[in-house]
C-alpha cells in the first residue's frame, strides 16, 4: 500500500520539466554555482530542507535531506552538477559544439542531450523521488540524502590553469565528506545500464615534457638519430611510442574480472603543447604531453610514476614526468544490503533480474563513491 501511495507522487511531466530546466542550466564544470542555486531554490520552493554548500565563489553544493525516525541506516544519493568545461579551449579542442550551451530537448518520451545524460536527468530523478517520500507521508527509520556536487568530471589544476575551479575527479564531494555529510549507504545512479557496481577505477594524470633547441628553420638540422633532433616534438614522437606501447601491456595486465564486472583500467594521451602556432620558423625546445593513467583498487600511484618514467626514459630523449592528478581506486564494502534492495526494486518495476554483471567501461571509470 505505501509502495502506491509512494508511486502516485510521482508525474513524469514534472520529471521531464525538471531535467530539461537543470540540464539547459549553463554551468560548465569549475563553475557550477548557477545550477546550484536552481537545485537549492527547486528544494526550498518545495518545502524540504536543503542547504547550499559554498566552496568557491562559483563553486558549491548543494545538500538535502528527509530525516528519519530513527534507527535504520541512512542513505545518500549523490548527483554532480558539472558536465564539461567550457571556453576557448573546448571550442578549438573537442571538434563539437560546446554541451553546456547545446543543452538537451525532448521528442516524444525521450530526453535528448549529453547534460541530461552527465548527469542531470539522474539528478531530477532523486530530487522528485525525494518530493514524493515527503508527499507521500512514508516515514522511514533512516535518513535519506540528496547531494549536489560540484567538480565529479576529470580535471586538475596544471600550467597556467591554476587555482581550485581546475580541480575535478570528486572534488565536490570530497569537501562533503571532510565537512561531515556522510551516510551508511551512498547510490550514483549513473551511466550504469542498470548494472551493479561498487568498483571504480582511480585516475593519475602525468605531464610528460621533453627538451629542445630553439633553431631558426634555415639553421635547423635533421640528424640520422631522431634522439639528437633540435625539435623537442619530433623526439616526443619517440615517447609517444614507448607510451602507447607500455599502454597495451599495462591495460592487459592490469585488468581484472570482479563481481561487478571486468575491470580494465585505461591510458590516454589527451593533450599535447610545444611551439608557437602563429610562428612556426623555429624549431620547440620543448613539448609536453599529458596523459591520463586510470588505476585499479590497492594500487600506489607513486608507482605507477615511476613505471612510467621507466618507459619515458627508454626513449632516451631526457623526458621527465610530473603527477598533476592521483586519486585511489576503491571498492566498496559491505554493500549486499544496498545492492540486493537495488536487485529487487529493478525486479519489481521492470519484472526482471537486473544484469548480472555492469560493461566493461562501466567498472572502469571514475565515480565519485571512490571519495
């Protein structure tokens, strides 16, 4: 009986307005106050308590909760409120229209578009299920939590992009948890299809600079050994092939099969500087690449450093590495009671078995129960 009178509270017009208003929010990641105040003032306007988490001048989250009457566990669901960065270097960058701005529609019963998808859709989804536990007058023994967090995408302050607006992979969630909102359980409800999981991969990010000369193209000179080229970007083409070489065996050896599902930890080199665009008549007296290294439970990023200065220094160009980004693998504990309750409402409302086991990507990336 309370299931229905849980389950009448809920109207997917409702639902649907609000994901499309949170998903075409403008509010790129580093700078997510505007959808936090949309989230707070959505919460406020209906009569549930919630509280906005100032971080930075544009950075917060945004916290919500219906207590308990005692005695049962609590419980948190946790959203985030980035999706990507934007700006000139997203423009040049990512070959696509910048996400924040192209938002989301709907046609006919489904909603279109990436914010919807990362992860705002999810979001409006526990924001009403909370307002129909409310509206329903169900009162449970354990707390229930909604979180809104700011900086769960991948980023990190490097270079001239300083400061903490750089700063991703749980940084919302991580000021959440060391300000006291915690909870005995935690749900992501993302990017899932609908399988289980309590393993994430953690994520290194490495700057890999290689030397140079700085030579007028006319003085330039092509040795037969690429190791004694003037241009550092042509020796970081060495690197390059001893990185994506030692990727192959990294992420082969590495993986591994959990309960969750086949745990493959990634490597990517995602960006690369050297020169001057506008004034290419000289030879880079350096390069630099930068390069993502995802890591599985138990392992030491100081480690995987050094492994891969190892490889670096196998090209024999005088490469050096630098850590700009180490978060830890973990794997949840004590999560039966949640994942079983999980199991039978997805039987419940779809009338079968949920996937025994998530896709390989799914156990692979980053989420912020790692935090």
């Amino acid at each position: 009986m309370s299931e229905i009178n849980f389950a009448k509270h809920i109207d997917a017009e409702d639902l649907s307005a609000l994901a499309l208003r949170l998903a075409n929010t403008f509010s790129p990641a580093g700078h997510e106050q505007p959808l936090a105040e949309v989230v707070h003032g959505w919460f406020e306007q209906n009569g549930i308590p919630v509280r906005l988490q100032p971080i930075l001048p544009d950075r917060a989250n945004v916290v919500a909760a219906l207590r308990g009457t005692g005695g049962g566990a609590s419980l948190l669901f946790n959203s985030h409120l980035d999706t990507e960065v934007s700006g000139p270097e997203y423009d040049w960058g990512m070959a696509q229209p910048d996400i924040n701005k192209t938002g989301a529609h709907r046609e006919g019963n489904k909603l279109l578009g990436h914010t919807v998808l990362n992860d705002r859709g999810l979001m409006a989804t526990t924001m009403i299920t909370l307002k129909a536990l409310r509206d329903s007058g169900i009162r449970l023994r354990g707390d229930v939590i909604f979180t809104a967090v700011a900086g769960e995408t991948g980023s990190a302050p490097v270079d001239e992009y300083q400061g903490a607006n750089y700063d991703g992979k749980g940084f919302g969630s991580r000021f959440l948890v060391s300000h006291g909102v915690r909870a005995d359980y935690a749900l992501i409800a993302e990017t899932t299809d609908f399988g289980l999981s309590w393993i994430a991969c953690g994520a290194c990010y490495f700057k890999v600079v290689v030397p140079g000369r700085n030579i007028y193209t006319p003085r330039s000179f092509r040795p037969d050994d690429i190791r004694q080229h003037p241009n550092a970007i042509v020796k970081m083409i060495r690197v390059i092939e001893k990185i994506e070489s030692w990727a192959r065996h990294y992420e082969a050896s590495q993986a591994f099969e959990s309960m969750c599902g086949r745990v493959v930890p990634k490597i990517n080199i995602g960006a690369i500087r050297g020169g001057i665009p506008y004034r290419p008549n000289r030879t880079s007296p350096h390069c630099a690449i930068y390069v993502d290294v995802r890591i599985v439970p138990g392992e030491d990023p100081l480690r995987v450093e050094r492994e891969l200065q190892s490889v670096v220094d196998s090209a024999q160009v005088g490469a050096r590495v630098e850590m700009f980004l180490a978060r830890n693998s973990v794997e949840g504990k004590q999560v039966e009671s949640l994942a079983e309750a999980v199991r039978r409402c997805y039987k419940q409302v779809t009338g079968q078995d949920p996937p025994a086991k998530a896709p390989d990507e799914v156990v692979s990336m980053w989420r912020d129960n790692n935090v």
